[in-house]
C-alpha cells in the first residue's frame, strides 16, 4: 500500500508555469534567468500559503538545471533536478529561522557559504520565517548578505516584512506575493478533483476558496478533509456542513421576516440556527456581509464585486428588489453596531434578539421618515421644477410655483408646549409658591417684573385661579427676556474705531505678559472692519498668517468684551503689504541691545558697569 500524501505536498508546483496566482512574481524570475540578471539576495514576503517557499525552491532547482527549456523552465530530467527532487542537492539549503535564529547559527552559515558548490553553478541558500532572527543574528548576517561569493544566492521568506531590519531590506530584491483570488483557487481544485476522480460541485469549491482567504494551502487543507467526510461526492450543503458554515438560506429567510416585520418567525429562526452551534457574532456577522451583497446587487454594474458561487447569483439580485436602499443601508448600521458591541454584552443572545427586533421595525421606520410632509412637498417641488425645465419655454417669475416650506418649531413654541403639557398633568395639584424676591435691576435695562406688572399680568397667581395664569405668566416672561436681550443687543454696532482701540489693548496686554514673538507678530497684522459684523484681519506672510488663526479664537471674545458687540466672526486673509518696506517694523531686542541702548542715553550706566565688573545675563 502506497504511503498516503496530502494534496498540499502532491500537488506542489514544480515548475513556475504550475504556480497559482503569482504570475507577476515568475514573470520577472524567469525573464532575470533569461537575461542573467539574478541578484544575490531577494526577499519573498506575503501571507500565508501564496507560494512564497514554493518558487523560492524553483528559482534554486531552475539556475541550477543543466538543460532548462527555453520558457526558462527546468527539465526536471538531469542528475541536478533529479537530486533536487529527491532532497538529495548539496547545493541548496534551507532554514528555518523559527528554530534557528541565533548569532552561532548564522556563523555556521557563514562558513558553510566559503565552499563552493561541487556540482552545479550556485549554491543557494533559503531561509524561511527571517523575521524569527534575531537583532544580533541580523547584524552578523549583513556583512554575508550584501558581499557574497558570486556563486552564493540567499532567498529570504517572511510573512512579517515590518519586523526585518531596514539594512537587510536595502541588501535584497524585495517580492510581495499577493493573496490568491478565489476564481484561480476554484480553477486549481477543479483540476485537482479531475486527477484524483472526485466529484465536486462549483459552489462547494467557491465555499472552499472564500473560506481559504486567499491560501492555497488551507483550501487544499479542506480539500482533503470534505473529500474523506463525502466520499468523494462533494456538494454545497456537505460542505457547509463539514466546514460549521451558515448557508445562505437562513440569511435569505431571515430577510424576508424582517420586510414582512414578522418578529415571532424572526426570533424562532434564530433559535434554530442558536441551535446548530453558531454564536451569534457568526451570525451578525454573516447578516451584515448578506445585506452588503444585497446592496450591491441594486445596481447590475456592482455585481461583479459578489464573493459567492455563480448559482447564487441570480437569487441576490432577485431579492435586492424587494428590499428598499434605505433598509438595507440602516440595517447594516445597526448590524456593525451590533457587531462592536457583542463583546461588552453580558447576555448574548438577549443582545442578538434585541438587534433583530430592532431590524424588524426599520423598515417601518424608514417608511415613516421618507413620508414626512417635508419630503413629499420637496419631492413634489423637484418634479414641478423638473416639468418646468422640460417644456423649453420661457419661464417667468409668475410661472414659477413657490414651494410650501413646513413652519420650524422654533425653541419658544417647544417650551410653550412642555409648560403646557407640564401644566395640565399638574392641574389636580395643589401648589404653593414660595415668596419671590424682587429680581435685580441691570444697567440701561428696566427691571422685569415692572416689564411684567405694565403688561397687566399678575405676578402671582390668585388663590382659586385656573393653571391657564400661570401658562400666560412663563409666556410673558419668556418673551420679555428675548425681547430685552435683542434690544440690547442692536445698541452696539461694530466701528472700526472700536475695534482699532481694543485691538492696541490687546498687543499691550500680550506686550506685558513678555510675550514678544506674538506681539510682533500683531504690529505686522491690519484690522478691517466689514459691516454688519466681520472683522478682517489681513497678514503679510504665511507665519504672520498661522499667528492669527490661532489667536482668532481669544481676539473674538476680547473684541466683544471690549466693544460690547455680541455677535462677531472674525476671519484672516494672507497679502503682501505694499508698504511694508517703508513702514518701521516692531523689532525684539535681545538684553545686549537693550543695555547698549540704555548706555547711549545714559553713558553713567556703562562706567557703572565696567567699574563693578558686571556681566550682562544671556
């Protein structure tokens, strides 16, 4: 009885044509052995299973091979590539550097690369998983590395490019192997159930492939296990099964209960996929990902980005139909919400129901919010404007329909409306209010209880009176405070006077907390004043220009301290000052300066100085 081998192993690829996926990777190898460009060192970096072990041992067995085909490939017939098949070459070898990442075990490879090859033109050298070396094994392979012998070819592979040191990646021909796409792994497992006899539905192997994520090894890993678990007959629904996969059945089902907004069918479904083992971030997970193909199949154009078998195709688009965009997108809102939160939840599957049922219901809601008032009257405004436009005639501002903007609740009539409701819940109430002090007098104002006492509405309300005293009393006061606060607002008006005058405030103030770059920054700055409440500032240079964008801020509310305007902007605008050449710049004098120009006045000072033998403090 033969000895049982994988497939992974059986079906390794020999040759670069053989090789899944990489083709811009052999490409380029074939072409360098072609031309004679191979260099001395390359770096092979990528997941897992994409073949980067697998075309580093064909790079060795082909510039080694003694009759190699004129597509670059190796005969696999002379002694060189027989010994390389059997494991039985001298001239390349291979490390794991998992296991063998100290400095010792890169000197013993360094001694090993003195001797040249018996037989063959280069002794090659892989080294698997570099990134497991460590720093002092890197630093005693750089030397090695960069100046070989001219028969020595070192092919680095790793899974982790990030974790190898910049000096070993300037040293190498650096080649990132891609994930391999599922249509080539679909078309590489048929090929393999056709050698072997195996039966095998294309969906069962588009299973595989998706479930792979782009490894080679691990689809044909799976391969293996679902062939001895079907006896051969793989179908889609066996190998979901084997695999602990949701079919999509179930996701096409639960849809349809949360259109219908049917909760109980909802919930008793996911009982039984609860059942079946699944967690349920498998389950959300797996919605999420089903609402995203649905989503995609709205527009024809994006149905090439679907990751599922052929046959399922057709299902999507039909069902993409029945589920309106704006449940779909809000459905998968709440899903990835869903999703982020199912590691803090404390019970599960209570966390999972409550989502669905929030799924059921957001259809409704969508329905509500796109049958507003406001939305059917813009929609209908857009159509008229629409007719309009496609008569091509002369239109007129009479012709033109106005359209029906709703009235905003502004914040007055929604605190009318919670006093009111407030009010009525308390009508049975017997309430007594305590004394009210007289409220305070503000400057240029009067107060607001006379405000109140003109207006002929009582301060308190009579024993015996109906709430409706009370409701019209927070009305009035509420209306007296607004009205008190705008009038006192239209009193100031923005001058440039005013804001020249706080302006030179403000650079005094900066000038005495010492800080001198700012103030100099704010004698180059000019001050325009543009009705009704902009204030421009205008700045010479770029860094005059970052100054005043950080100070807008605090200039704001000096601006409206000072001039007692309270609505302001303040805004900056970068342009070269015509006058700046002739117009005397503030300068920062440095504690020498300013002592050599206190001597000039005063020549007593440096004799002073110089007789006491002082030093000026840097």
């Amino acid at each position: 009885m033969d000895q049982y081998i994988v497939s992974a192993r059986k079906y390794r690829p020999q040759t670069f044509n053989t090789v899944v996926g990489q083709e811009h990777i052999t490409t380029t190898l074939k072409n360098a052995i072609r031309h004679q460009h191979l260099a001395h060192a390359y770096l092979f970096c990528g997941p897992r299973g994409v073949g980067k072990t697998t075309c580093a041992r064909i790079l060795a067995k082909t510039i080694n091979c003694e009759n190699p085909t004129a597509d670059m490939e190796a005969c696999g017939v002379c002694d060189t590539c027989q010994r390389f098949s059997n494991n039985t070459s001298f001239n390349v070898f291979e490390l794991d550097a998992a296991s063998n990442n100290s400095v010792d075990d890169i000197r013993e490879l360094i001694n090993q690369v003195r001797f040249a090859p018996q037989s063959g033109k280069y002794k090659v050298y892989i080294i698997d998983e570099v990134h497991m070396l460590s720093a002092a094994a890197f630093n005693a392979f750089l030397k090695t590395l960069e100046e070989p012998p001219p028969y020595a070819i070192f092919i680095l592979a790793t899974t982790e490019k990030h974790k190898i040191l910049p000096t070993i990646l300037s040293r190498c021909q650096i080649f990132d192997f891609k994930r391999i796409t599922t249509d080539d792994i679909v078309k590489h497992l048929q090929e393999i159930c056709e050698k072997e006899g195996l039966h095998a539905q294309e969906s069962a192997l588009h299973v595989i492939a998706q479930k792979s994520e782009g490894c080679m090894r691990d689809a044909l890993s799976m391969l293996d296990r679902i062939a001895s678990f079907t006896e051969g007959q793989m179908t889609y629904s066996n190998t979901m099964e084997h695999l602990n996969l949701l079919d999509a059945d179930y996701y096409f089902k639960l849809v349809d209960h949360m259109l219908s907004q049917d909760v109980s069918d909802t919930l008793l479904l996911l009982d039984q996929v609860l059942e079946k083992g699944f967690e349920g971030d498998i389950i959300l997970n797996g919605l999420a990902e089903h609402m995203r193909n649905l989503l995609l199949c709205k527009d024809m154009r994006m149905a090439k980005l679907l990751d599922v078998p052929g046959e399922h195709k057709p299902i999507y688009a039909e069902k993409a139909q029945q589920a309106p965009p704006a449940f779909i997108m809000s459905a998968m809102n709440v899903l990835n919400d869903s999703e982020l939160n199912y590691k803090n939840a404390l019970n599960k599957r209570l966390h999972v129901e409550l989502c669905f049922i929030k799924l059921c219901y957001v259809l409704q809601a969508t329905k509500a919010v796109a049958g507003t008032p406001y939305a059917v009257e813009t929609a209908d405004v857009k159509k008229n404007f629409d007719q309009l436009a496609d008569t091509r005639v002369q239109i007129t501002e009479d012709s033109i329909p106005i359209p029906v903007i709703p009235r905003i609740e502004t914040i007055e009539d929604q605190i009318q409306n919670h006093t009111s409701q407030i009010i009525n819940h308390t009508s049975q109430i017997d309430i007594t209010l305590p004394t009210v002090h007289e409220p305070p007098v503000y400057q240029n104002e009067e107060p607001i209880a006379k405000k109140v006492q003109e207006a002929e509405v009582p301060m308190y309300p009579p024993q015996g009176s109906k709430p409706n005293g009370a409701r019209r009393l927070s009305k009035t006061i509420i209306e007296v405070t607004t009205t008190t606060n705008d009038t006192t607002a239209d009193k100031k008006e923005l001058t440039q006077e005013a804001v020249t005058a706080a302006f030179e405030k403000y650079k005094q103030q900066m000038q005495r907390e010492n800080k001198s770059m700012l103030f100099v920054q704010l004698g180059l700055m000019q001050l325009e004043v543009l009705p009704p409440d902009e204030v421009h500032i205008i700045c010479p240079s770029d860094f005059t220009h970052s100054y005043a964008k950080d100070q807008r801020d605090l200039l704001i509310e000096f601006f409206r301290a000072e001039t007692g305007v309270r609505t302001m902007r303040v805004t900056t605008e970068e342009r070269e000052d015509p006058n700046a050449a002739t117009r005397q710049q503030p300068t920062v004098l440095s504690r020498q300066e300013v002592f050599e120009a206190m001597a000039k006045k005063n020549p007593y000072l440096g004799k002073l100085k110089d007789g006491l033998n002082l030093q000026i403090d840097y």
